[in-house]
C-alpha cells in the first residue's frame, strides 16, 4: 500500500513539474503570434555604447550582462551583421550594448563615461522611413531565446515572399517587449566603423584574389591580348557587398546564433563580369586586321562606283547642253 501511494506522489509531482514548465513556456510567449509589417521605425535615430564582437552569436549573452551591467535601466540593443551559414559561426560579426538617448536628446555625460570605462565605444544608428518590423513580449529570460526562435522564420518569410533588401537585423530589448526591425534603406550606415573596416578587409581581398593571374600592366597573364579593366569604387562594391549580405540574411532563422540565408544578389558579379570583358577583349589581332582590310577594300569599290556614276553624270549633262543647243542638228548646214 505504501508502495502505491508513493508512485502516485511521483506522478503527481511530475505532472505538477510539467504544468510548471508548460505554463512558463506559455508566459514567456511560445504560442504569441508574431505579425510582420512594413512601416516606419519602432525606434528612432539612436546613440548607443557598444563592444563590436566577433563569434557564435549565442555567446553575445555575455555582453548583455555587461552592458545591462552598467545601465540597468536603459535598452539593450545588437546588430546582427552576418549569417552563419554563409560565414563560419567563429567569424560572425555584431555589436552589442545599450541605447544611451533617442532621437534629439544627448545621452548622459557621467554615463557615457562609465561606458567608454570598461571599454565601450558611442555611435549613432540613423532613423530611416521604413523597415521590416515586429514586436515580441519580454517577460521572463526565457522570451529572449523563444523570440529569436518564433520571429526570424516569420521575418525571414516575409521578406522573401516580398523580394525585400533588408538587413542588418537589430535587436532592442526594452522592459517589457523586445523588438526586431530590419532597415530597408540606409543598411550601410548601420555599420559601426569596426565593420566599415572589416568589409573594405573584405573588398581588398576579392581585389587582390582576382588580380592573382594578372601581371603588373593590368593584362591577364595567361591571355595573348592584354586587357585592362577598370577598378570599381568602394562606394558601388560596398553596396554590391551590402547587397550580398541583404540576400544572405533574407531567409534566416536565428536565435541569435542560428540565421539561414538565401542567395539573391553576388558581389562576385563584378568580377565575373570583368572576367567575361577579359575574355571578349581577348580576339586575335589577325581577325581585326582582316576586318579592318575588308573595310579598306568596300570603301574603295564605293569610291570608285561613285567617280564612275560622277563621270557618267557629266557625260549626260554635256550630251544634253549640245542637244538644246542645236536640237535639229542642222545648224552647221
């Protein structure tokens, strides 16, 4: 008989244990729905203090307890820059910190200062006319981890379905919800400089590898014609490289370390377009001469036609004066 009553004590605490979990799985928000929308910012033009990190995007933990740390009441906010499976986890770039003022208010001197501290840096996010857009309910630590599973597949849908050029994506955890938004302009500028400088790494490198087979005069060294193709400025291969990334992060799926991409638009574009003009520069001089030859030879029939039409033409035009001149022919008699 004891036997039985213990069982039934353990079913019960396990049953008790589930609801436990359950409910706090429900509280924390695993069955919220999650609408998507186009439209202006959640939040306006930004200063933050952030530590830019390169990684696993589930060790970012760390730096929130670090920026939540020092300002307990203000925002946390990252910036996810990449996807891991376009790029290894362990060279996944972001930044993470705290939202020091919005819009035209100035963050707080004393505060700024503690940040800069323990190693901080101040930069300011833009405001931008419209972004991809949802909100989702912070009300235990577990709503983190439950909102970057529920909400980048939703993001990720909407924005493929719509074809839409949006990224980086950026987290900011308030007291009560947390909400992700994704620039549709002005990507670039979400950039802290610690980024700019790893993309132009990036750029410089693309540049070296496909001059890898090229000699100093600019001509492909396995090629009987030199061809010289012009440099691309940063301004357009940062926004090819921007644009890469946009398609990368379309379809992702994180939580915080998980993102699935989706390829939509390749910087290596430029190059395989370079590549091609390479090629097509690359006709024999023989063909050119032979074309150029073939050219000398119709410009000389079309000449020689047109002075014997020239003659042929006077030849008339003195037959016909000495016609209206004596049209009977008589008179000389």
């Amino acid at each position: 008989m004891s036997d039985l009553i213990l069982l039934l004590l353990v079913v019960v605490l396990l049953v008790c244990l589930i609801a436990t979990v359950g409910f706090f799985l429900l509280y924390s928000g695993l069955l919220t729905d999650v609408l998507v929308k186009t439209g202006p910012p959640p939040i306006r033009n930004v200063t933050i203090a952030y530590k830019f990190k390169e990684g696993p995007y589930k060790e970012c933990g760390a730096a929130f307890t670090e920026s939540c740390s020092i300002g307990p009441k203000l925002s946390s906010i990252a910036v996810f820059y990449d996807d891991p499976k376009q790029r290894p986890p362990e060279k996944c770039r972001y930044a993470v910190g705290s939202v020091l003022c919005e819009g035209e208010e100035k963050p707080d001197e004393e505060l700024q200062k503690m940040y800069e501290k323990f190693g901080f840096k101040v930069f300011s996010l833009p405001e931008v006319s419209h972004t991809v857009t949802t909100a989702f309910p912070c009300t235990t630590s577990l709503s983190y981890g439950l909102g970057a599973y529920r909400v980048y597949p939703k993001l990720a849908s909407y924005i493929e379905e719509r074809k839409l050029c949006a990224f980086p994506f950026i987290e900011v955890c308030g007291s009560d919800v947390i909400t992700y938004m994704a620039p549709l302009s002005r990507q670039t500028d979400f950039f802290v400089p610690e980024m700019k400088e790893e993309v132009k790494a990036d750029v410089k490198e693309e540049d070296s590898d496909e001059d890898r087979g090229t000699d100093i005069t600019g001509a492909d060294s396995h090629s009987d014609v030199s061809s010289v193709s012009g440099g691309v400025p940063w301004d357009s291969r940062e926004t090819s490289l921007a644009a890469s990334t946009a398609a990368s992060l379309a379809s992702s799926l994180p939580l915080r370390d998980v993102m699935d991409a989706s390829d939509d638009a390749k910087p290596g574009d430029q190059s395989d377009r370079g590549s091609n003009g390479s090629v097509g520069s690359g006709s024999s001089f023989e063909e050119l001469d032979m074309d150029q030859e073939e050219q000398e030879v119709t410009e000389r029939e079309d000449e020689e036609e047109a002075t014997e039409g020239e003659e042929e033409r006077r030849g008339e035009d003195g037959a016909a004066e000495t016609a209206e001149q004596d049209p009977s022919g008589a008179g000389e008699e």
